[in-house]
C-alpha cells in the first residue's frame, strides 16, 4: 500500500506572530506538511522556488513586493502553488477580491488584524480550504476586458422574459469575472448570483465586477429590484430569496441558517427562482467544491426551468458542477467560454 504524500505547504506573512499561529495549525492537522515560512513577497518567490510546496498562504500587505505581486509573478509558471489568501475583512477587502480575480484559489478571513490569540480560531477553516486548494486547478485569471465607448443615453429594456441564477464557490471570482465581462449591455435577463465567499467581502467582489462588465452589478440589499441590465449579488453572511409581484421581481434577505452550511446558499436562491419565475429560470452552476445546488437545480427542472453547468475542462474545482450534472440535472454543459453562446440559447 502506498502512503498518501503529505499537501506541502508555505506560510507567508510578514507577522512573526501569524506565521507561528499558521505554522501550528496546520502542522497539527493529518496530511498537511508545512515545508518552511517566509516574511515577505520576495522570501516567499525565493521559498516557492526552493521548496516547490503545493500550497501557499499568503497574507496580502506585507513591504515590499505584495500578495498581489506574489500571485502576479507566479501566474506565468506553470508549477506555481495554490495560492489561499489569508485576509482581514475591511480595509483590505478589496484587494482580497483582487487576489481572486488574479488567481488565488480560496480566501479565509482572519478574524482579527492584530496579533493575539483569536488568530487560531481560523484553523478549522484553514485547513478545510488548503485540502481544497491543493486538489485544484490553476487557471489563468481571465483578461481585462476591452474598454467599451458606453452612452449615456438609457437603454430601452423590455419587460424580462427570462432570470438567471448563478451559483459558484472556489473559483467563482475568477469564473464570474470572465462570464459577466462577455454580457452585452442589452443581455435581456436580470441575474441573481450566489458566491461562497467570508463575510465581509461581497460589497468588494461585486464593486470590482460592476468595474468589468457593461451591466450594473449591486450588492444585494433588501427590496432591490432585478431587471435587465442589472445584476444582484447574494450578501455574504445571509442567503438571497427572490420575490416575484407580477412583472417585478425583488431581492429579499434572510438571515435564517435554514439547512444549509452556507450563507448564501446557491439552493435557497434556486428554490426561490423556481418558484418566483417557474420554467422560465435559467440556472448555471460554475466552479466549486461541494454539492450546494442540486436540490435548487432539482427544483428549477421539477418547475420546467433549464439549468446549466460549467464543463470540467473550465473549472477550478468540479464539484458543484459535477455534482448536478451526475444527478442527472444538467440541461447543458459547455466551458466558460463558451457559455455565453449556450446561455444565448436558452434565455429569451
């Protein structure tokens, strides 16, 4: 029988305390081996080349060369670890957010900035989110996209025909910037998005997305209308319902824990979809670990809705995906690069 090599991991803060709270935690836990520290972006760039970890934890403002210099220099080799941010919500949400869209895999928050003991509680969801980092696939971070001359005239929507909801977890950052870069202005069906992200960031990621796409993209809020050309992104902490009065459908927030480990839950917001708009909801399933969408994906079929899932060959991690698609849920399936022209098909 042979033994299961140990996930090799790299810490790299520049707080002398953190890496020894980071070191201990993860050298306690079965199957993680923690192959050396660094202090700073050039240590760590030094350490990946001479340890080759699978995994690095990477703080984000360190002095000199940053987290996203780190990630920005590893993004062209082909052998480069796995890269979990470890971030304070706040101040540095938005290059947290960043981080994602460049390429790292997974983020957990720590729970506070300063250097006490509250650092080890991270440790349960360290550990989970480096095991799932290091099964993962590098992908490369998707291009910046062109820069549109948009007018300021309002553009003449009709009354939607269609909603989508998106659903996504390790990954999603990097899979939503590419998908929701590729929309037309006059993409005719309000989105719903449901991102396994800590608490604390969501305002950041859809800030950061609203700056790459041609539609409007908000935060969720209670009472936010959904309409064509715009695009509502589940609060990270609460899970996303959707009402539907007639020909306006409105966001409703529910801090309920409900069944799920998740808030928001990609179920909740596709259970209430498919009931809001019946076999007129598209959902899609992107990138991610786990199984949260099945019994929404179910419920979108059962109403006669479609749904669609993102192709391995695209995923970061293909288990959300995966996980429809083998319960016999998936409508289509095609790579993110090609689901704009699949979503085309299905929405009207």
């Amino acid at each position: 029988m042979t033994a299961v090599s140990p996930i090799r991991v790299l810490v790299v803060d520049d707080s002398a305390f953190a890496r020894k709270v980071l070191r201990q935690v993860l050298s306690s836990a079965e199957g993680l081996e923690v192959v050396g520290v660094a202090r700073d972006g050039l240590d760590a760039l030094e350490k990946v080349a001479e340890l080759s970890p699978d995994v690095l934890t990477l703080d984000l403002v360190m002095p000199g060369l940053d987290g996203l210099g780190v990630l920005r220099a590893l993004a062209s080799s082909a052998a480069a670890p796995r890269v979990v941010v470890v971030s304070s919500a706040g101040e540095e949400s938005e290059l947290a957010v960043a981080a994602l869209q460049a390429g790292a895999v997974e983020l957990v928050n720590k729970p506070t900035a300063l250097a006490t003991e509250r650092l080890y509680e991270l440790g349960g969801e360290l550990v989970a989110k480096v095991r799932t980092a290091a099964g993962a696939v590098a992908r490369a971070p998707p291009e910046p996209a062109p820069s549109q001359e948009v007018s300021s005239a309002p553009v003449a929507r009709a009354a939607a025909k269609s909603l989508v909801v998106v659903g996504t977890s390790t990954g999603g950052p990097q899979a939503l910037t590419r998908l929701l870069s590729e929309l037309p202005v006059d993409f005719p069906a309000p989105l719903a998005l449901a991102l396994h992200i800590p608490t604390g960031y969501t305002e950041a990621v859809a800030r950061r997305l609203d700056a790459h796409c041609a539609l409007e993209v908000l935060e969720a809020v209670d009472g936010l209308e959904l309409r064509p050309g715009r695009v509502v992104l589940a609060r990270s902490g609460q899970h996303l319902k959707l009402e539907r009065h007639g020909t306006v459908t409105l966001a409703r927030l529910d801090r309920q824990p409900l069944r799920t480990p998740h808030h928001p839950s990609v179920d909740v917001l596709f259970e209430s979809a498919a009931r809001s708009w019946g076999s007129d909801v598209v959902g899609l399933v992107l990138t991610g670990m786990g199984d949260d969408g099945v019994a929404g994906a179910r419920a979108i079929r059962e109403a006669g809705g479609t749904v669609l899932t993102e192709s391995e060959s695209s995923c970061v991690v293909y288990g959300m995906p995966r996980a429809v698609k083998e319960a016999g849920l998936a409508t289509a399936s095609a790579p993110l690069e090609g689901m704009l022209a699949l979503l085309r098909r299905h929405v009207r």
